[in-house]
C-alpha cells in the first residue's frame, strides 16, 4: 500500500464502505479498536489503496490468511476474525471462541458492531452508555466529550439528561431558549 497520511486511512476504509452495513461495521469495529488499523504489517498485507480514486478497503480474504500468522494477543486475533466475519468472510471461528475472554471495552466494540451492522433495518438504534438512544448508522459519529463520563456528565451538547440524539450532539450547534424546544423538535424536558 502507498503511503498515507497519518488519520486519512480510517477515514478512506469507512467511505469506502459506506452503505454496506455489515462492512461499514466491520471497518468501524477495526478502526475503533485501533490495534490493526496501526500496523504496517496489515496495512502492507490487507489494506488496499487506490490513489487516483483516493479510495483504501481491506482485503477480507488477506486479513483471514494475515490473521493466522500475525504476532498479536488473543484479543487482538479474535477482533479481526469478528471483523472478517460481519464483513462475510468465513474464518473457521466459532462465535463462542470470538467473544470469549474480551475484556469490557473490547466487548462494547463488538456488540457496538453488531448493531451497526443491524443498520438496515429501519429504526435500529443503539444505547450508548450515557443513556443516549440514536440511530444504529449514526453511532460512529457519535463522540463526548473528554469530560463526559456516562450518566451525570455532559454530551457533546451540554445536556446531561439521558436524551435522543440531536443534531447537536454531534457538534452542531442548536438553540435552547429555556422553552423545552431545543430548535430540532425534540423537547429537552424544561418546563413551559
């Protein structure tokens, strides 16, 4: 693969990806758990990058062969069989075996993956840990704050409150008079 600069090839891998839910979940379980996306190695061996396109995919079937032979840990191994597996490649891993033994961010991913893979179906929505329920497809997007801690901190938006998502709470600004209409339809539950 040519090289790329640093952050451009997440960024590549999900758009090219994108539409195809169960890839676009297994790009993001990868791209989130941060260990494969990193080395050469599996950039060198699964990653494929067309410059005149400015396009980057993995190569499924080469991170199935890659796997066998990578110097990694049991997490990091079960991560890309996971992977390869929502992206349609059969890895000769047993579910039990890829779940087993993950350690609690670890399982979060995953299961995050699995409901961003459901995202063809109309309506599917994710719990995220602070309470907020927002759309399966829209879950990659969805960052807090440094300072955000789960329940009692403070989303992207400011409110505290466990509430659906918002186009503020992706960053984007959004008006709250105090009037329990936040500017986006949804009520923030102040009293009129």
């Amino acid at each position: 693969m040519d090289s790329l600069p640093v952050g451009l090839l997440p960024i590549l891998l999900r758009n090219h990806a994108r539409g195809i839910h169960a890839t676009e979940a297994a790009v993001g379980l990868l791209v989130d758990h941060g260990h494969w996306i990193g080395r050469t190695d599996f950039q060198t061996d699964c990653v494929r990058y067309d410059p005149e396109a400015r396009t980057a995919w993995i190569d499924w079937s080469a991170a199935v062969a890659f796997v066998e032979i990578a110097d990694c840990g049991p997490t990091e191994d079960r991560v890309l069989r996971f992977a390869a597996e929502l992206a349609g490649q059969n890895t000769g891993s047993r579910l039990p075996e890829l779940l087993c033994g993950l350690d609690d961010r670890t399982s979060r991913l995953v299961v995050d993956a699995v409901r961003n893979a459901l995202g063809a179906i109309p309506g599917a929505t994710v719990a995220c840990s602070c309470g907020h329920r927002i759309p399966a497809t829209a879950y990659t997007a969805h960052q807090h704050s440094p300072r955000h801690a789960g329940p009692g901190g403070a989303c992207l938006c400011g409110r505290t409150a466990p509430h659906d998502i918002t186009p503020a709470c992706l960053g984007r600004p959004h008006s709250d008079n105090g009037d329990g209409d936040n500017g986006d339809g949804e009520t923030t539950g102040a009293e009129t």
